[in-house]
C-alpha cells in the first residue's frame, strides 16, 4: 500500500513547539504513550498489518530544504540549531508497538526518548482515519465536487458569520487529500473578498500551511502539564509549566491549554505576572459558556482588561457553536476558534473516528524512576490515564477547592 505519510511537516505545529520545548527542558526524558479509541472500535482483521506498514514508511519521510525554509520564515521563535537537529531526525518504528486482539480492538503503545516519540501521534492517528475510511468503502462513495462545494459554502458561512477561525483537523481527518481541498478552499474563499467580517488564521498543519502560504497554528498540549505533574506536582505544575513555556520561548506562543487538570487548580494558582504575559488561553474542554465567564472574572480579579487577551474555543466545535459562542462572548474577549474533525472529516455518508494518542507514563531521565501521567480535564469523558492515580488526584483537588 503506498504511504500516507509523505511530508515530514505533514504534522501539528505544537508537535515541533513542544518537541523543541522538551529539547530545552527534559532532553533525558522518556515516555510511554497509549492509543485510546473512545468508540472501543473493532477494527478488520489484518488492520495492524496494514497500520505497521505505514508505520514503517515512515522511516524514510525526511525534512526538506523548502520545509525548513518555510518554517524558518514562519515560525521566528524556533532557533536556527533546531532546524539542523530537524535534518538529522529520523522516525524510528522500533518505537510504536501494534498489537490487535481476537475481537479486533488494537493496543498500540510509543515508548522511546520524549523528543523522539512525540513526532509519533498525528501520523499514527491519521493513518488509522485514512486506512479505516478507505477499508469502509467511504472512499469509493466520496464525491469530490460535492465535498468541495460543501467545504467552500461552510467557509463563507464562518467567515460571513464574523469568526476568527482556523483549521486543526489533521489527526481524525478523512484523508490527507480531502485535508488538503478544505485548507485550500478556505483560503481561496477568505482571499476572494477583502472585506470578511471574520477572519482565516491559518491551520495547524504545517505542510499544508507551507503549500497554501497560510500561518502555521499551535503553541502546547496538555503532554507538558501532564509530565511536570510528577515533578512539581498537581497544584504548581501549571505554573512551572507557564514559567518553563515562557522561558524557552521568550514571550512567544502565548496561548495557554490550562484545562489538564480542571480549571479550578489552574485559576487559583493562575500569577498577575503570568496572565500578562501570556496572550491568552486556550478552552479545549468543559462549558464554554461557563468557562468564558470564569476566564473574565480571573483576568479581572487580577486588574486585567480581558478585551486586551484571546480566548481560543477549540472543544470539538462545529461552526453552528462557534457562532452561538461568538455571540456570547459579544467582545468581551478576543476569541478565536480552532475546528477540527467538523472541517476535515466532515464528510457524506463518513462517520469520523474518535481517537486520541496520550501521554501515560514518564520518568525525567533513564536512570529514574517510571511514574504516571493523566489528564482530567473540564470534561469527564476526556479524563484519560492510570484510574487509580486519576480518582486520587480528584479527590486531592476536591478537598481543596
């Protein structure tokens, strides 16, 4: 079969700002990361085969000249050093064990170096995506001028509707070439008509933001707070985080994903200093009625106009949310909107997955000891990890909320 994967940038922008983020900060460190399907899928016999022959592609997509230019010109806070660390790195499938039971559900697992392994979520989830929509016959079903005229009258809805909106879809898409037609149908739509109310941010794949001379989208995942839970512990690893991020990056990338381990812990412990000089914060989970007006009341609280910070919804929206929300928040603060599978597997008769690769484990160098990293979130269905460890740290946040 011949590989999905060809671009080495054909991956999320946060891979590379956290990756390089790890290089500065944990450059010893070692994780093991596991693959959830939130559906229990039963996949056909064989799917691991066919899963570990692109995993083994991968071995030979390498960056290029023209990607790192692109990313020189593009993404300005990334050193010079990192693009030559980026020229000698090369993907290892020794890393990704894939396993698939009698019923047919697959266990997959990344253990390696962090700054090698992180490379390994988007190309494994949009794998699984391509090769299950292709194996459900979705493909042979799939109407390229219909899909187009569709993704081409959804943009001028977004864009007529005021939105500032981007594309972050690349991990549940439907296929790289249908990820590609949306990217570039929303910047033909957006570059047709200078006087959009809403506004095109860019997408969060970097090939594709390259191709179509869109900005490149991302700053961090929740991995970063997960891992420095087990080094500073459940009630200031934000803030280290926070001071780590704006360390390494200077003030740049200033969009902060502060729901690892509900909001509570993270407002209470949320510094003057950090609020002014991050850009503003990322609400990928709970309410986000809810969670607009705590982030007001927080920024207020510490003598903040919160008009002057972005608040970036990305919660699994589809563009009738994002405009209810838009509503909402009527200006109180510069909200932005991050689309994924609604933009890219949004698709006929395709229903998309519901898949996710998580960081589950992790020690600071290889002579310490192994720990668990979790997640638990605003939302209860997107608390993953060790559940002993996750009901701990619950009850612990519970006594002293």
């Amino acid at each position: 079969m011949k590989p999905i994967i060809n671009h080495f940038t054909d991956n999320d922008l946060y891979t590379f700002t956290c990756q390089y983020y790890i290089l500065k900060t944990y450059p010893r460190a070692e994780v093991e990361y596991t693959f959830y399907d939130r559906n229990h899928q039963v996949y056909p016999k064989g799917f691991d085969k066919l899963l570990r022959e692109q995993i083994d592609h991968m071995a030979e997509v390498v960056i290029t000249d023209e990607e790192i230019e692109f990313m020189k010109t593009r993404c300005v806070f990334l050193p010079l050093w990192y693009f030559t660390f980026l020229r000698g790195f090369r993907f290892r499938p020794a890393e990704v064990t894939i396993q698939q039971d009698a019923e047919g559900h697959l266990d997959i697992s990344v253990r390696g170096k962090w700054f090698s392994t992180i490379m390994w979520e988007m190309p494994i989830l949009s794998c699984i995506s391509e090769l299950m929509h292709g194996l459900r016959g979705d493909f042979d079903r799939y109407d390229a001028a219909a899909e187009e005229a569709k993704a081409r009258a959804k943009t001028e809805r977004i864009f007529g509707s005021g939105l500032v909106l981007g594309d972050m879809g690349t991990r549940r898409r439907f296929s790289f070439a249908h990820h590609e037609m949306v990217v570039r149908v929303m910047k033909e739509v957006y570059d047709s008509k200078p006087s959009w109310p809403g506004k095109f941010t860019g997408t969060s794949n970097v090939w594709l933001a390259m191709k179509y001379n869109c900005v490149p989208l991302g700053t961090m995942s929740h991995q970063l707070i997960s891992f420095e839970e087990n080094v500073s512990g459940v009630f200031e690893c934000n803030f280290n985080v926070m001071k780590k991020f704006s360390d390494v990056y200077d003030g740049d990338n200033g969009i902060y994903l502060y729901d690892c381990f509900g909001d509570e812990v993270f407002f209470s412990n949320l510094s003057k200093r950090m609020a002014m000089m991050y850009k503003g914060l990322r609400v990928d989970s709970g309410d986000e009625f809810e969670q607009t007006e705590k982030i007001i009341a927080k920024y207020k609280s510490l003598g903040i106009d919160p008009a002057t910070k972005q608040v970036c919804f990305s919660n699994g929206l589809d563009i009738d949310k994002a405009i209810e929300i838009h509503k909402y928040v009527n200006g109180r603060v510069q909200d932005s909107y991050g689309v994924g599978t609604f933009l890219t597997c949004d698709v006929t008769g395709a229903d998309p997955m519901n898949i996710v690769v998580k960081l589950t484990r992790g020690r600071i160098t290889e002579l310490r000891e192994w720990h668990d990293c979790v997640k638990l979130s605003c939302t209860p269905g997107k608390t993953l990890g060790n559940p002993e460890k996750c009901e701990y740290l619950s009850r612990l946040l519970k006594k002293t909320a």
